[in-house]
C-alpha cells in the first residue's frame, strides 16, 4: 500500500481544484459599492454630462464670444479669456452643489425605503465600508469628475468660440494655453477647498439619511429653523443664522484678494490684477476648515453606527 500512497497522494491532488488566492484587502469590494452609487444614483453622471451637452450646444447654434472692447493690452485680454473660462464652468459647479446634496441627503435612506438594505445587509460587507464608500462618492469622485467635465468642456467652448470668430473674420479671436492652465488650476484648488469646507454639511446629510424614517430634506431645515426663532425669542440674537451663513458661504473670503488696490474702479486695471490677485489656497490655512473636516469625520462615525442598527424592519 506505500506504494500506492504516492499515486492517490496525486490523483487527489488533480481532483482537488487549485486554491484561489483572497484578494488582498477590500478594493474589489469598494470598486463594486462604489458603481452600486453610480447604477441607483444616476444623476451623479447624467446631470453633469447633460449641462455640458447644452452649453456645447448653445455654442455651437448661439453665438458665444468673450468681450473684449475693454481688453486693449494683452494681460486685459487674457484676464477676459480667463473670466469667460470661469463663468463657462460655472453652471458645472452650480451642478455640482446641487446633486451632491441630493445624494447625500437621499443614498442611506432609500435603500431603506426600497428595503434594499436588507440585501445588502446580508452580503458580506461592513456597514463601514458601505458608508465610506458613500463619502468616497459625495466628496471626491463626483467633484473630480466634474471638475474634469468641467475643463474639457471649457475647452471645447474655447475652441468652438476661437474657429466662429475665424469664421466671421472677428478681431476678437484669442486663446491663451496659459490663461486656461492657471483657471483650471484655480478651479481644481477651489473644488478641493469647498469639498473640505462642506464636509460637516454634507456629512450631516449623511447622517440625516440613514437616520430619518421619513422627509429627510424637511429634517435638514426644520432644526436650524427651531433653533434660530427659539434663539430670537429667548436671547434676541443671531448666532445660528450667522454661523449658517459663515458656513455656507465663506469659504474664499480668506483666500480672495480685491481685484485692484485700494479698490481702484479702473475697469483696464480690474482686468489687468482680475486672476494676479485670486489665490484660493490660503484658504486651507482656514482653522474653521480644518474644525469642519473634524466635525464631519464624527459625523461620519455616528452615520455608521446608525447604519449597523436601523434598517426600518
């Protein structure tokens, strides 16, 4: 029988089917979550691509050009360039805000509206995990992505603008590599700074997801609202509303320089200083921003815990 030993020792082996390494850590996982968000989500992606269509549109059918009867030197011309870039990439940002509230306000609770949460629940995945790939989501692929929308379709306006001028034989046809690196450049720093900004906001609406039952958006209003009259009639201030304005819209006050000294009003030197003086990074030597991210990481920490126990069973 020894001698037979060696050869069932290889016919179980080749009967045996080969172990299968474990992927090391959770990436597989979190890729799968994260296109879960974008699959039940599809705003996230639809919207942004939407508004670029539109404005693609609107200059190819419209006539869209920049201004330049104030732009006589060739800084004033690139700051018009520069200003058309940026309000060119406005209705992205604008966007931007807007579905990124209604996701974070709507992910954790419709999954228990649609009792979904239940499957999920019973799939081998942490509520951890779950929930920050939410916040990976909310906080840096969707503004990353349109931010990228954002440049190359502000790029194909520029381009679109640059051949209709050649086309009509303009005076005002202009393009500066430049003038477009550094606006992207500012755009990019600007996201970065009002995603970490309004952390503890959209962390708060996280919070409010996975915790309300029901009228979540009303549950985001409704205390700031009791706090502040209750705050009127009891001590006759205002330090909510001031907090909520501080927090909803300051976060360049300290990273944006005027346009020109002393508040000169001179339009040819408005647009001459307009993108020497914007500088958004001292914005992160905010304190408050950093206090933010720090509110929103607890904030965070309480909407998995919620999580692990409320599934509206």
């Amino acid at each position: 029988m020894n001698n037979l030993d060696p050869l069932l020792d290889a016919q179980d082996a080749d009967a045996a089917p080969a172990a299968v390494p474990a992927p090391a850590g959770h990436p597989p996982v979190l890729r799968t979550l994260i296109r879960r968000e974008f699959w039940e989500h599809r705003s996230l992606w639809i919207a942004p691509l939407c508004v670029a269509i539109a404005l693609l549109v609107i200059a190819i059918i419209g006539k869209v050009s920049f201004d330049s009867s104030l732009a006589t030197l060739p800084e004033q011309r690139r700051a018009v360039f520069g200003m058309s870039m940026a309000y060119w990439a406005l209705p992205q940002f604008v966007t931007l805000g807007i579905i990124t509230w209604m996701y974070a306000g709507d992910c954790l609770y419709t999954e228990r509206k649609d009792r979904s949460i239940l499957f999920w629940k019973s799939m081998p995945v942490s509520d951890t995990l779950t929930v920050l790939s939410k916040v990976l989501v909310v906080m840096v692929i969707v503004p990353l992505g349109i931010y990228a929308v954002s440049a190359l379709t502000t790029l194909l306006l520029s381009g679109i603008t640059l051949i209709r001028a050649w086309q009509d034989h303009a005076g005002d046809a202009f393009w500066d590599l430049g003038t477009w690196l550094r606006i992207q450049g500012i755009s990019l720093v600007a996201v970065v700074a009002g995603v970490l900004w309004f952390s503890p906001i959209t962390a708060f609406l996280l919070l409010l997801s996975a915790w309300a039952r029901r009228s979540v958006q009303l549950w985001v209003f409704l205390p700031p609202l009791i706090l502040m009259m209750l705050e009127q009639v009891a001590l006759g201030t205002h330090h909510v509303l001031n907090i909520l304005e501080y927090r909803l819209g300051s976060v360049f006050t300290h990273g944006l320089a005027a346009p020109g000294p002393d508040g000169a009003a001179d339009p040819h030197l408005t647009l001459n200083l307009l993108f020497v003086n914007v500088d958004p990074l001292p914005a992160f030597a905010n304190v408050d921003m950093w206090l933010g991210v720090g509110v929103a990481a607890l904030l965070i920490v309480a909407t998995i815990r919620i999580r692990q126990y409320r599934d509206d069973t």
